[in-house]
C-alpha cells in the first residue's frame, strides 16, 4: 500500500497507515530504499582503536566488518568470502592477527581487503588472486562517528546531514571519547522509537522527571515559540540529571549561552544525537524485524573527564530512566497498531516534527 503524504500541512493530518509499522513487506522495502540507499550510522572511530581492529555489524540481514587497515585508515567491507560465501568473522568486535582469515577453507585477505592467501589451490589458468578482493562499502566519518553506505554511487554524508553536519562543530563531537555505552531491546517498530523522539506530547505523562527539567516539555511541546529545536535549561541547571547540575565538567569552548542549552536533532534515518553542556549522547536504532528494534545508546565526555574517571553516573542513570519510560511506551503502541480497530493516527500541529518524518521516509521509500 503506497500513501501519499504531502502538500501543505493542514491543521490535522493522517499519520501512516498501521499496516507500515508492522507488514513484513513494508519492511522489506525499508530495507532496500531507505536502510541499503543511506548513510547509516555504525558507530564511533575509537571503538577500532589500533591496527587490525575490527568490528562486526549486521544491518538488516547484511553483516559488515569494519577494520583499521596497516595504514590506520578505516575500512568497510560485506562480511563474506569471496570463495564460497562463508562469513568472516563472528564475533562483535577484537583484533585481526594482521589479515582476515576465512575460517572455512582459510582464504586469506590482508587488512585492506586484498586476497593474499588460497591455501591448497594450485595454480590454474584463469584465476588471478588480484581479481577477487573483499566486496568493499562505502564509509565517511563525521565527528568521530563512522557511517556506511550500501548503494552503488552514494551522494556525500554531508548532503545527507544537511545543517546538521556543521550546525554543532562548537561542541566538538569528534574529539569527545566514550565514557560508556548501553544496549537496549524493543518490541516495537523503528520508525515508532522515531516518532516518539521526535514529539513531547507524551512528556507530562511519561516523563514526569524530564519535565522537571525542562519547562516546555510540560506544555507538551519540543519546539520554542520562535522555531528553534534548542530548549534552555531552567537557573541553577546545567545538564540532564535528577539534580540538573552533574560532576563532569563543561565541554571546553562553548559560548554562554549553550551552557544552559539542550540541542538535539534527528539523522534520517534511524540516528539522535543530543546536545548539553557537559556531554553529548547519540541513539542508533538497529531494526531487527518489523516489531523488533535494537537501540546502542553512547555518551561522549570531553576526554580529560574520561581519562580522570569523572563520576558520570548520574548522567548515565537518569538517561537510562528516561529512555526505558520511551521504549516502554513504544512498546504499548507497537501492541496497538496491531489492532482491527486501528486503520492510522493522527497528526495535531504539535506533531509537525512526526509529520516531517514521515513525509520525507514516505518520499524516499516510494522512490523506485
């Protein structure tokens, strides 16, 4: 079932059919238009800290190995040998003993994906080594984070951030480090986590703690009065926690007013990446079925708090609180849309940011 959603934003619009959240053969289109055709999001540089890391990914069924080759560059390549389609590697993440090895017959490639090694195949006519790299994938990086893209000639990863990509460049993403990394499960479609993200209708009643935080959430709403995405934090505030105020320090360099300043901001399709004075998390969704969503939750801290162990957990437990309030309620509408009754929702002016995503994920899925 194609839907048309477009033209001028009227006062109330229909939200996608049910059917979208949940039809195998929806997602089976997801994953080829918009899911193998973007930039997606695999993670960060650090996580592959020295020559010959690797990490594994699967994206929808596609299981890519990403690896830091002799020359410190990282690579992307389809997680399969080119002999007889064994995969590569298995596990999640380590380090390659300087080549990649085929654990079924032992073809042997080197870290830049060249086959160097076919042990017991003799020498025959017609079969050239040089002929038969690694398949490799396109990979850019933007502000540390490493991003992969599946389709045959891929338009650049700033094209496809738009402002994004140089909106935030003061906070310095890149060279924030890791200070801890959660993992969640889901029973909900992907593009609901989306939705919920992007509208606070359901703030007042889910998060009754954010809402302490951040006044506009109380009026249900994520976008100040003049348009901007960015929402101030209340005097005396400084960060998300129970308290407001945290023991990791200020990111260096910001301007005055984004040390009382929450920015965040969607990258289509399926990345969230906030911003506040004292660290940065981003939220990669991993959809695995049509009702079934992995989630990779990161926070970045300047690396000074990282290397001091600074006491984060604060930080760390009120997220962790608020992002199992959204996935719980994701949940519940998971269950709903499955219902007879239910045909589409609705979309109130309050929902604008909803409505624009799924304009635009309407707009890349039809597009043969």
């Amino acid at each position: 079932m194609v839907v048309e959603i477009d033209g001028e934003r009227s006062n109330v619009h229909p939200a996608l059919p049910a059917r979208d959240f949940y039809d195998p053969g929806i997602f089976e289109l997801e994953r080829e238009r918009i899911f193998f055709r973007n930039w997606i999001c695999v993670g960060r540089a650090e996580e592959l800290p020295d020559v010959g890391s690797f990490l594994v990914r699967d994206l929808i069924g596609e299981s890519l190995l990403l690896v830091r080759d002799r020359s410190s560059r990282i690579r992307a390549f389809y997680n399969v040998c080119r002999h007889r389609g064994s995969r590569l590697c298995s596990k999640e993440a380590g380090h390659l003993p300087g080549v990649i090895q085929c654990p079924y017959h032992a073809w042997t490639y080197s870290l830049e994906g060249h086959l160097v090694g076919t042990p017991n195949v003799v020498d025959v006519d017609g079969f050239d080594k040089g002929d038969y790299p690694l398949h490799p994938v396109a990979l850019e990086t933007w502000e540390g984070f490493l991003f992969v893209n599946l389709s045959d000639d891929p338009r650049p990863l700033a094209a496809q951030l738009g402002s994004d990509s140089t909106a935030y460049a003061r906070y310095r993403i890149g060279d924030l480090r890791l200070g801890k990394v959660n993992a969640y499960g889901c029973a909900a479609n992907w593009k609901v986590i989306v939705e919920n993200y992007n509208e606070c209708l359901h703030c007042p009643t889910i998060h009754p703690e954010l809402c302490e935080l951040m006044p506009l959430y109380q009026r249900g709403l994520v976008v100040e009065d003049d348009g901007s995405l960015g929402n101030r934090l209340p005097p005396g505030t400084s960060t998300w926690t129970r308290t407001g105020t945290s023991k990791v320090p200020p990111l260096p360099g910001l301007a005055e007013d984004d040390r009382h300043m929450y920015w965040g901001f969607v990258a289509f399709p399926n990345m969230f990446v906030n911003l506040l004075p004292d660290h940065v998390t981003y939220e990669i969704l991993w959809p695995r079925t049509p009702d079934r969503t992995d989630v990779v939750y990161g926070f970045l801290l300047d690396p000074g708090a990282v290397t001091s162990g600074v006491d984060a957990s604060d930080i760390y437990e009120f997220r962790d609180l608020i992002l199992r309030q959204d996935l719980a309620v994701c949940e519940l509408a998971q269950k709903g849309v499955r219902s007879r009754a239910f045909d589409h929702g609705v979309l109130p002016p309050q929902d604008d940011l909803v409505y624009e995503f799924e304009r635009r994920y309407v707009r890349e899925r039809d597009t043969a």
